[in-house]
C-alpha cells in the first residue's frame, strides 16, 4: 500500500509525461526488489534456524527395566530447547513418562533426554524453540517376564561362528542395495559374496544337525564402507541391520527359528571403534565422542599397559585411545553419554530380539573402567546373561586379567564372565602343525597351556577353539592338511574345560580359498553338497558325532581335569565327577603308541577297568589289557564309577 502511494504521488506531481512515468516505474521496482530481497533473507534466516527431529535412540523402551533411559535426539537446531510430553490424548502428563533433566550437546543439533518410564505407552515429545517446535512419538513397550529368566552359554553348549556375507546367500535380491557404497562382487575375493540372514535361517537344520546350540554371527548391522564392508566391525548405524541381510524384523524371526530348532544366539557387540561411515561422523555429539588427533594415530595395541606397574601413561593411553584402523574412529567411553549409549545400545538389542548372549570384540583396546562398569549394567539387566571377550593376547596372566572373578594384583575386577582363550588356541595349532619332535614341542605345549589354569577366575567359562575368521583355516594350518590331525584338534576343544567354538567350515575341514589373499582367503562361503569330497563328507561324519556325543555327557560340561605329559608327542587327561570319567590319549606322533594306563591309575583305579569308545560306535574297551594308540589319533574313553 506505502509503494502505490508514492508512486500515485509522483504521477500528480510530476505528471504523466513519458519521462516522469519511467522514473516512477524504476522507484516502484526498486522498492518491490528491496522487499523481495527482505522476504527472501528472512526465509533463508528460518530454514538455518529450523528445527526438526531425524533420530531418536534408542527406537524404543520397556517398563520394569535396571538400566535407566536417556534418549539421544538428533536433528537441527535442537540446542536449548524446551521439552514437553503430551500423552495419548494431547495433554501434557508426567505420570506414564517423567523428565527427569534435558541436557545439551557441543553440537547444537543435539539433546539427552533423561527419563524416569513408570508406564506403557505411545507418548509424544515436543521440542519448543521460540514460536517453532517439533513432535516425535515413543513407545514404551510392558517388559515381558521371560526375558528375566533366561540361561545363556556355557560349558555345556558348543558355539557356531559364522560370517553372514561368506556363509550362504539365501535371498539374491538384497545383494545390491540402492544407497549403499559397496555392492554384490561374486567372484572378487575381497568383495561381498551375498550371504544374509535367509542363507543363516537355510542353514540352520545343518548347524543344529552337526550338535551345535548356539549360533554366533559375525556383526549384523549397517555397514556402509565402500571396500570391505563385508565383515561388518566398522559399524554406521548400529540401531539397524545392513539391508543386504536383511531387516530388523528377519533378524527378530531368525532368532524366533533358532529358538524353535533348540538353538540359541549371540550377537556380536563393538563398543571400542565405530565406522567412519557412522551417520554422526560429520556432527559428533561431542568432539571427544571420538578419540581424536592431529593426524591418523593407530592403538600400538599394548594391553598389558592395563596392567603393568611399569608402564608408561603415554602406552596406556595410545593402546585405549588410538585408533582400530584408518576406518575405525576409537570411541571414548569415559564420555559418560557414549557409555550410558553403549549400555543402552545392546540392553534393547537383547530385549527387543530376545538374545541369548553376547561376544564383545576387541575387548582390551577399550578403556577398562568404563568397560567394567558397562558389563554389570548388562548382567545387572540381565543376571543369566554371559559375555564372552575376545582377548587376543598371551600368556595366560594377560589373558585371565580380564576375566570377571580372577585375583588380580590390582583389585581390579571387569565383571566380563568369559574370555577367548588364546593361549589354549595357540598351543594346539602349534602342537599340530609339525611332528612336534623338538623338546617342549608337540602335545606338551597343550599340557604347558592347561598349567595356567590356576590363573583364571573361571575355567569352565573361557572359550576353547581352533580357529575363527581371523586366522588360517585350521585346515591349513596342520601339518599336511591331514584330516587326522584336523580331528584331534576338534577333540580337544570338544573334551577339554570350557566352552567349545566351531568356525563355519571347519567341519567340513574347509581350507582358504587362496591363503596368500589372508583374511578374504579364508573368509568363503560354505561349501554345498555337491562340492564336498569324499574325504570331507567323513571329517563331517565324525564331527557330527563328535558334537552330538558332547551334548550328552555333563562330566565334559563341569567335571575336573587331571592330565598326564607325554614327551614322545603323545598327552592325556581324564575329566572327570563323582560317577563318571572320560579318558583321552592323544598320539600326534607319526608311530603307534602303547597307552601307559598304569601310569593313570591314580585316577583310573576309581573307575570299572572296561569302558566304552562313544567315538567308534561305544565298543567296549578293556583297560586292563595292552592299549595301542594309532599313528596320528585320539583315544577317548567312557568310564563309569566301580
């Protein structure tokens, strides 16, 4: 209205010739652009200050729970805004969902919500910033009672490790995902080779016909590297799976398919290193989310200066601190929100998918203290739940440091109940892949491993394996690939204390591809029927006997161990209770060995002399007459109490 004033007041002063009408139409322009400008900067200042909401984490929670709730909301503009909750009918209520504080980020794009859940229910958060605010819904779910009475893992179960992307491809369509940097190579060794969650739920009638009871896939959730984005530990959103598994609902109905075949899951946790393809990497929380230098500065992986009373700071702080690899940011858990993340992060994974367990990698690269506080949360929420770390180091000092329960020198106690025993897993390839003829070589470096076990808070609880996706096939680690020697290892996890562990493949006696080509080599998809030899097809046969046999024989879950040295590359022990007793002699030698029962007999006296072969069919077995071990074998012995 002011701009056709003026211009009406110039036409009466100055007329309407053709001269004083341009010059009006050039001020009314003038003045119309000005104001345009305006409108279009004052549109421009409302889009940088708009607010909205585009995560919440975590996707939602239940009533009745130890872990307290703090919602992570990320969006724009978050900073300092004002939070309300309206309930199902619109009105402001804190009765069902209470907020106990609203704190800030560094980031303005940020806010931790802390809340006290008293009720079920599908509540609305508004954030009020001025006269702009933004709405999200949350659920909280009533907590089932069955999730408080589980069991998890132990001696008794034997654990089947696969790797999703090199197991089984069940679902083709899913191999390439629209979005996502790194497609479907079959064929090329370091790409994705399709496997999902379909080709695990397909397999799983073998994994249960082989007598395995857990299963435990390598990580699940998105990953989104352009290379190697396969093995799955450089996380990007750790709230969802890769959709070239699958989903968050197949993941929820394998479990429910696992549970209905009498088998059980583990899920691999990473709380010391994320993707550097996480959705936050480009707006951190804060700028110690992650650990953080000047240039790319790796973790120079000194666990003992956990430990050490002569170790540096600086060590102890370049081992926690630094970095996994270039494409793994370490994260910092002495953030209080990033630990209070983490503990909530696999607390709702547990309940939302009713797992079964747990395996956290790279355990002593994280900080201690934070990860000790972050494993009672979980066996707080969960008291039957366990967690087994991979402890990749050696001896057996370093490694039962960090299991929950041991005596160490310190005080210091990491509430984490199982550990991967290295040193077991060491001894064993090592007795295996040469004649083992050199002093202290052979079967009695197993005997040396077992000496250790005074160390350890809980024998019965470390995990016992031969192989896993991040060393040699086992396969191709013995001496001449010898399918004998692949057995004996497979026997002595089967027979030894604690918690066996199979690596897919392994009972097919599965070699790498290509063992120059390292971790892509050995990481290939299971073998089908039709590609199986005649020599492969029987190492499966006794495998399966092997693990279905354990499943019944409680003395080999909890009993003792006694053992025996051999300095001809020959061991044995005895686990044994109150009413039964397993025997195994082990000759690795190339020559038969006479079994030295009399020098058992402290032992074997208070057992019937004839016993039983469950490995050959449960022929009976004298051992009051000569026994002769075969070249390259196991003897395994059931006894009875006289």
């Amino acid at each position: 209205m002011f701009l056709r004033k003026k211009y009406i007041f110039l036409t009466i002063r100055f007329g309407k010739t053709k001269k004083k009408s341009y010059l009006c139409t050039k001020l009314y322009k003038l003045a119309y652009m000005k104001r345009l400008f305006l409108l279009v900067a004052l549109a421009c200042t409302t889009m940088l200050h708009a607010v909205s909401v585009k995560k919440v984490e975590p996707l939602n929670w239940w009533t009745n729970m130890q872990c307290p709730l703090t919602l992570m909301v990320y969006g724009d503009n978050l900073a300092d805004g004002q939070v309300t909750i309206l309930d199902a009918k619109g009105k402001v209520q804190d009765n069902g969902l209470r907020i106990k504080q609203v704190r800030n980020a560094e980031s303005k794009n940020y806010l931790f919500i802390d809340l006290d859940v008293r009720r079920a229910g599908t509540y609305t958060f508004v954030i009020k910033q001025g006269r702009k605010k933004v709405k999200f819904n949350y659920e909280i779910v009533e907590r089932k009672i069955s999730n408080c009475i589980k069991e998890s893992f132990s001696s008794k179960d034997m654990i089947y490790l696969l790797m999703p992307d090199r197991f089984r491809d069940g679902d083709p369509t899913n191999n390439t995902v629209e979005g996502m940097k790194e497609p479907c190579r079959k064929g090329y060794i370091h790409g994705r080779q399709g496997g999902d969650i379909q080709g695990i739920i397909d397999e799983l009638p073998h994994i249960k016909e082989l007598g395995a009871t857990y299963i435990w896939p390598t990580p699940l959730t998105w990953s989104n590297d352009s290379a190697f984005s396969y093995h799955g530990y450089a996380c990007a959103d750790y709230y969802h799976i890769d959709p070239r598994y699958g989903t968050n609902d197949l993941y929820k109905q394998m479990v429910k398919k696992a549970h209905e075949m009498g088998l059980k899951v583990i899920m691999d946790v990473v709380t010391n290193h994320s993707g550097i393809e996480h959705w936050w990497a480009k707006d951190l929380p804060y700028q110690d989310w992650w650990h953080q230098f000047p240039e790319y500065t790796a973790t120079i992986n000194a666990f003992t200066a956990a430990y050490d009373i002569n170790a540096s700071q600086y060590d102890r702080k370049m081992s926690e601190e630094g970095w996994f690899d270039h494409h793994m940011p370490d994260m910092n858990l002495d953030n209080p929100d990033l630990l209070q993340y983490f503990k909530q992060l696999y607390i709702w994974w547990i309940e939302w998918a009713n797992l079964d367990g747990l395996r956290v990698d790279t355990y002593p690269y994280n900080e201690k203290v934070p990860m000790a506080e972050w494993c009672r949360a979980i066996r707080d929420e969960y008291p039957w739940i366990n967690i087994v770390g991979e402890t990749w180091t050696r001896p057996a000092n370093q490694v039962a440091y960090w299991q929950g329960g041991t005596a160490n020198y310190d005080g210091f106690n990491s509430n984490l109940p199982s550990v991967m025993d290295f040193p077991t897993e060491e001894a064993i390839r090592q007795a295996l892949e040469n004649d083992g003829t050199a002093w202290g070589g052979g079967m009695a470096r197993v005997y040396d491993a077992l000496t250790a076990d005074y160390l350890y808070g809980d024998v019965n609880n470390l995990l016992m394996f031969v192989g896993n996706h991040d060393m040699d096939r086992f396969a191709d680690v013995v001496k001449d690939n010898d399918p004998r020697r692949v057995m004996i290892g497979h026997i002595l996890i089967a027979t030894m204390r604690g918690i066996p562990q199979v690596f897919a493949g392994d009972e097919y006696m599965q070699r790498s591809v290509d063992i120059t080509m390292g971790h892509s080599g050995l990481r290939q998809p299971l073998p089908t029927e039709a590609e199986l030899t005649d020599t492969q097809k029987e190492v499966y046969n006794q495998m399966k006997t092997l693990w279905n046999w354990r499943k019944s024989e409680p003395v080999l879950w909890e009993g003792k161990t006694m053992q025996w040295l051999g300095r001809d590359n020959t061991y044995a022990y005895v686990r044994y209770n109150k009413e039964e007793a397993v025997l195994v002699f082990i000759n690795a030698s190339e020559q038969s060995k006479n079994v030295p029962i009399d020098h058992y007999q402290e032992m074997l006296s208070n057992y019937a002399a004839v016993g039983t072969l469950p490995l050959k069919g449960n022929q009976t077995i004298d051992l009051q007459q000569p026994v002769v071990a075969e070249p390259v074998s196991a003897l395994v012995v059931k006894l009875h109490k006289k």
